[in-house]
C-alpha cells in the first residue's frame, strides 16, 4: 500500500511534548533539495505544538558536508515558501562550513533573536527527547574532559569520531551511547545551543521517518520517502526523483541532468586545483578546519587526484574524516575566518505576507536582537567603519557575497546577476 504524507499517524511523537498553544516553530534546515521527509517533519511539528507560522533558518549556498547546494539558496528558500513555511533567513556561510555545534548554534541563535519563534523542532532518529537532553548535558558539563580524552583515543589511532564516543562513556559513565546517526548528532547540538543561549524556546523532536540521512537507495516502490543523499545519488544516475519530492522541488531539479551535475564538478575541482596550488601552508593554517600540516597533504595530493572525491581520499586520515577535509576545501575557495563564529545580522531571503507582518510586528516593537538586511548593497553603503559591531556586520556580509561568487563560478551561473549585490527577496508566493 503506498504512503502519503497526510495519512502518517504522530502518536510516538505527540507523547514527546505538549503545548497545544500558539505560536512561531522554527526549522533549522539545508533543504538539500526540499523532500517530503522535510514536509512530514514540518507538518508535524505543526500539528504537535499548534503553531500559526514557521520560519526556516536555512543554510545558504553551501552545506555542512562541504558541498556546493544543489539548488541555489533563493531557489531553496522559495521552495520553503511554497511547502508551508512564511519566512525564510540564511545560515551564514562561515556557519555552514563549520562542524555541527557552530552549524547548530548559528542557526538556532538566528531564530531566538528574531524573538518571535517559540518552538524548534527538529528530525531525530530515536525521537527520545528525554534521552538527547540528559546526553546534551553530560556534553556541556564535561565537555573539557570529554575533548582532552578525545584528543588522546585519537592520538593512539582512533577515528575522532570512535574517539569521541569512547571519551564520552569513559569520562561520563553514561549508560547512553553518543548517537552515530546524523540527525540525533545535530538534535544534540541544538539542544546544546538552546541551553548555552538561556533561550526560552520549546524543544520539539520529531521522529524520522524512511531512509536514514545518508541512505543512498530505498527500494520499497510504495515509499515516497528518500533521504537527500539518496535523491542527489538518483539525479546524478539520471533516475526519475519526482515522488520523493513535493511538486514545487520537482519543478525545479528535474532540470538538473547528470551531465550539468559532471559539468559543475569539473569546474569545481579546476577552480580548487589553482587555489590549492596557490596557496602556502600558512594560509591553511587560518582556515577553521586547518592547521597540523593538511595543507602540506592536500598539495601532494593535488598533483594526482583526478577529481574532488579522490583529492579528499587522499588527504583525509583518522584525524581528519571525508567531511571534514570536503569542508576545509570549501573555506579555502570561500575565504572563511575562523574567529567568525556568531551571525551578526538577519538576513532575509524569502517570506509571504504572513511571514512580512510577523517581522514587521518583531522590529516595530524591538523584539529583534540582531539587525535585520534585506539589502546588501544599501547595508554595506550604510556601515560605519569606526564601529566595531558594524566592522563584523561588513567582513560577514563580504564573506557572503565571495561565497556566492564562488557558487555561481561553479554552477556556471552568471555572476553579476546572480551576486549577493544584485539579488534581493524571492517575491511573495
């Protein structure tokens, strides 16, 4: 019998948390592409907590594995519209190609200072929030001990990650086991954000369901669920990805062929050939994901890999995992800096009239914590050098609109009118 979205029961979820009261949900999300795991989990969160709008903090023109996104953020962002959020703002870049607590805490950080969102919900695995909390508070607590221990178990031939696992239980003596799957990973992490930032906001699990986050084939013909990886892995083969996304996703990427998919790799790998060449060891060094001699590995290995995914098995090693090393390529292309750590605006990439009144209502009564953008351009003419927090404002924002140029350097898009100088908001849907 074939699934839909509509027909999936919540009762597993229903029992995590009760707060049948209004409110504003927040997702923090890549949407790389938008799929119907991501409409279930929106939908749901909805359904739990009574919430009258959702706004999304989405990651922005790069993911978290390192990766140029699929579709580009505006494109993303008015997907998001289109499947039921009213507004959407951007993850920063250098947030983006950071490990899990700064990607978790930049986008949580994000929804609690628009101070509207009340609730966040997120995809887990075991949907145990009781579990993840006690977990997310060892981390906290020991989380000095927990990385020395670490950086020990790793020394002596761990993987980080086994490393970190076997630290956790040696240090806490924890019943609970650090989570392998990816999305109990950042469930952590945001949790973890929640706490560091003294937010108010309600914590809203909500069970996965399908493939896991890096499943690559599910071969129930009646499943209309597919993780990302999996969707991106049927694009690249040619396969038909149409009912496992909603119809406004659809849309967009079945224009994408695997021949553009080849094409946008080949220019990525040239690009970051010449960057790799370029550069020297001291310039690694800076990078968030740098340091311990990678830059000297990545040169030899520049000079026989034929492709990016050879040239990121070459250089990765127990210290350094796949996803870390596609990551610090993608800061060396990008620029970023390591001391960024905290977004220092808001920015809006796309929103309905809903999602128009909510901000306008935030800002008109001073709720926002941060500076909301809309403009890049009119922000950037409006700076004030002498001022430190608006210093930060512009090395953020230049970051981003050099992130972008890289993107559309790799996609093959035209680069003046698809810069962050020129686009603006994604019109009301």
């Amino acid at each position: 019998m074939e699934t839909n979205i509509s027909s999936l029961n919540s009762t597993e979820t229903e029992k995590m948390i009760n707060c049948q009261e209004p409110g504003v949900l927040g997702i923090v999300a890549e949407y790389n592409p938008f799929h119907n795991g991501h409409l279930y989990q929106m939908r749901e969160a909805v359904k739990i907590t009574g919430c009258q709008a959702v706004v999304c903090a989405m990651s922005g023109n790069f993911v978290q594995r390192g990766q140029a996104a699929l579709i580009d953020k505006w494109e993303r962002a008015g997907i998001a519209i289109d499947c039921g959020a009213d507004l959407v703002i951007e993850i920063p870049v250098f947030c983006c190609l950071s490990n899990a607590g700064i990607y978790a805490k930049g986008g949580v950080s994000l929804l609690n200072s628009l101070g509207m969102v009340t609730h966040l919900a997120f995809g887990s695995e075991s949907g145990d929030s009781g579990k993840l909390k006690e977990i997310a508070e060892l981390l906290e607590r020991y989380e000095v001990e927990i990385s020395e221990k670490t950086g020990i178990l790793s020394r002596n031939g761990m993987s980080w990650p086994a490393a970190r696992s076997e630290a956790f239980s040696q240090v806490t003596g924890s019943e609970y086991q650090l989570p392998s799957d990816s999305n109990d990973i950042l469930a952590l992490e945001y949790i973890r954000a929640v706490n560091q930032l003294e937010s108010q906001l309600k914590i809203v699990p909500v069970k996965r369901v399908g493939p896991g986050y890096n499943d690559t084939a599910y071969s129930d013909p009646g499943n209309i669920f597919q993780s990302a990886t999996g969707i991106r892995k049927l694009l690249s083969e040619g396969e038909n990805t149409g009912k496992f996304v909603p119809p406004a996703s659809e849309k967009r990427i079945f224009q994408i062929t695997p021949e553009e998919l080849r094409q946008r790799e080949n220019r990525y790998f040239d690009i970051l050939r010449y960057k790799i060449l370029m550069s020297d060891e001291s310039v690694f060094a800076k990078l968030p994901d740098g340091g311990e001699g990678i830059g000297n590995r990545l040169k030899k290995a520049v000079r026989s890999a034929e492709n990016s995914e050879e040239l990121i098995g070459l250089t990765k090693s127990r210290r350094y995992t796949y996803t870390h090393v596609s990551r610090l390529l993608m800061e060396l292309l990008v620029e970023t800096d390591r001391e960024m750590k905290d977004p220092a605006y808001i920015r809006v990439l796309a929103m309905n009239s809903r999602g128009r009144k909510l901000l306008k209502d935030s800002v008109k009564n001073g709720r926002n914590t941060l500076p909301v953008i809309t403009n890049v351009n009119k922000t950037l003419r409006r700076l004030d050098e002498s001022d430190e927090n608006d210093r930060k404002i512009r090395d953020q924002l230049m970051t981003e609109v050099r992130g972008t140029d890289v993107y559309n350097l790799i996609t093959g898009k035209e680069l003046y009118k698809n810069s962050d100088r020129v686009r603006s908001l994604v019109p009301a849907r």
